[in-house]
C-alpha cells in the first residue's frame, strides 16, 4: 500500500522548518508558503493561523506574530498551539513572554513532554534556574527511563546558586542582555548547551547556536561583551561565573 500523505498544514510547518534553518531566509519560498497557508485557512484555522505567525515571526514582524498566534491558539490544541506561540516569542528574542505562553502550555498539558521539553529550554533561556530544576524533576516523575534535558548541568547550577557563587537575577540579566543582542541584529537562535567551565572552577558556559555565519557570531559576542560591561551590576553578579556565547552555523545546521 503507498504510504498515507502528511496533512497538508504538516506538510507546510515541515517547509517552513527547513527555509527557517537557512540565512537569509528565502523570501520567495515563504511567499509560496503564505499563499497555500491562507488555501488552508477553510479547513484548518488553527494551523493557518499558527503557520503565519511562524512566518511573521521569521520576518520579525512582532506584532502580527503575536495577532496570528492569540487567533490560533483558541483554535487549536491547548498546548502545541502555545508551544507554536513560545517557540515564536523565543525566536525574535521575547524570552520572559516566551517563557510565560510555555508555562501556559504547561498548565494545558502538565504530562506533555513535549510541553516539559520546551518549557525546560526556556526556562533556562530566561535564566529561571530554579524553575528549570522543578521541571527536570516533573519530567523524571513522568519518564524515568528517559533523560531530562540539560538534567546534569541544571543541577550543577542549582548547587552553584546554593552556594551563592551568582545569583539567579544577575543570570537573567545577562540571558536578557544576550537576548536583546540577537533580536537587535535578528539573528535566530537555533539551540543551545550548557558545559561547566575546565578553566574556572564553578563556571559555566551557555552556548547559543545560532543561523549565521562564524564571523557574525564573532561580531555578536563582541557586541554582548560591550552591553555587559556597561553595567556594573552584572559585570559584578554573577561574578563573571555564567557567561553565554554565541557560536554561528551555517543554514544547514553544520557548525562554521
């Protein structure tokens, strides 16, 4: 028997993932994109809607992003609607409202780990430390056999926080500084990993890979330095203890 064909908004959300992955992004495919997504509209709202607030986000245009996804998410499945939501607040650098419409999500499907999955990411992106652990802990309850993300280095930095080595504040102010520096330069962030430094003890380093070239990322890690020294309270906690950094790929998802 051939193979059952993907829905049509699957299909289209599976093309609008791959252009996503390319910088710049291809304008004309979005175009093609858009114009089968609004054929979809009749048949599934919900979708159509979120589909265009991928696409509006990738053209940072904030204000339809956030209009197309309040209209889907009434439409569509409580929790992978406002996952839909998050992961758009999250790529044009909104990552407290990001982190709010998850924990909405999270609050639609507590068993989802899906939901966990995201909410985990960005929980970390916000520099909500704590929170993180929390759900780490709600993931093992759920799927013991099955390793919660950053699970290792989440708890590394729960005993850092304990030990008083920075404070979860001045690890949100620098993550928002850090967000601030993408989305001013509308660079994506694609994902992230956290390692514990082997030249400092009780550091640890947050690298954001993000769809755009070594040299870009470069110039990004320049530009964060030069926002986070002009603020003494952070240069001063954490400590210089939590540092993020930005490393380019090239659209295909290799490393540069």
């Amino acid at each position: 028997m051939p193979p059952t064909p993907k829905p049509r908004g699957a299909e289209l959300a599976e093309r609008l993932t791959l252009v996503s992955a390319a910088d710049p992004v291809d304008e004309v495919a979005l175009r093609r994109i858009v114009a089968e997504t609004n054929k979809l509209m009749g048949a599934d709202p919900a979708m159509g809607h979120a589909l265009l607030g991928r696409v509006a986000a990738l053209r940072w245009d904030i204000d339809e992003m956030k209009r197309r996804h309040r209209l889907a998410v009434p439409l569509g499945d409580p929790g992978l609607s406002r996952i839909d939501f998050a992961n758009s607040l999250a790529l044009v650098g909104l990552i407290d409202e990001a982190y709010d419409v998850a924990l909405g999500a999270f609050e639609c499907a507590p068993d989802d780990l899906l939901v966990l999955r995201l909410l985990i990411d960005v929980a970390l992106l916000s520099g909500r430390l704590r929170d993180a652990q929390r759900y780490v802990s709600r993931w093992r309850k759920l799927s013991p056999k099955e390793d919660a993300p950053h699970a290792e280095h989440i708890e590394s930095l729960r005993v850092a926080l304990d030990q008083g080595l920075f404070s979860e504040s001045g690890v949100r102010g620098i993550l928002r500084v850090a967000a601030a520096t993408l989305a001013s330069s509308h660079v994506r962030g694609h994902r992230i990993s956290i390692s514990e430094s082997y030249h400092e003890a009780s550091s640890f380093l947050m690298t954001v890979y993000v769809i755009a070239s070594s040299s870009r990322a470069a110039d990004l890690n320049c530009e964060l330095a030069s926002r986070w020294a002009e603020s003494p309270v952070l240069m001063a906690d954490p400590g210089l203890r939590f540092k993020p950094m930005f490393i380019g790929m090239f659209g295909n998802g290799d490393h540069t």
